[in-house]
C-alpha cells in the first residue's frame, strides 16, 4: 500500500513539473513576442490558456512586441510550490 502511494505522489509530483515547464515555456515565449509565431508555439500557448487561472493580475508589454502576464507567473509559482511539496510528500511515504 505504501508503495503505491508512494507511486501516485512521484506520479503527481512529475506532473507538476511538466506543467510548470509547459507554463515557464509560455512566459519566455510571450514575453518575446516574436517567438510566439510559429504554429507548434501557438498550440502550446493555446492549451497552457486554459490552465491558467485568471488572478486579475496585469499583462504587462515588452519592448519585444510581447507580454507578460502576470497571471501565468501567478500559476507557475503556485505549480511549482504544488511541485515542491509533493516532492517534499515522497520523501516521507517511502
């Protein structure tokens, strides 16, 4: 039983943190706004749009005819904490 639980938390925890990738891609990309043209680009920032809670932070424009949004950074902190205490979890189940 332990060892199952222990393979849903690793499970969760990897999850996390290819969220927390697909969401640290979307910020880099949007802040360059360039860099969010081409189509595979624009799926990700596609399906990361419905991750992403809206806070009623700012998007803020760059000087590279891009944004940041502060609502994705919002998101990202909370996934990559979500990350941290799952990870924290797994250490302590096994």
């Amino acid at each position: 039983m332990r060892l199952l639980v222990r393979l849903v938390v690793a499970f969760a925890a990897n999850a996390f943190l290819v969220l927390a990738g697909f969401l640290a891609t979307r910020v880099a990309f949007a802040f360059f706004g360039n860099l969010a043209q081409p189509a595979w680009m624009s799926q990700v920032m596609a399906y990361t749009t419905a991750l992403v809670p809206r806070f009623g932070l700012a998007r803020i424009a760059t000087p590279y005819r891009g944004i940041l949004d502060l609502n994705v950074g919002a998101s990202l902190g909370a996934v990559v904490a979500c990350e941290w205490v799952t990870t924290f979890t797994r250490r302590f189940v096994g």
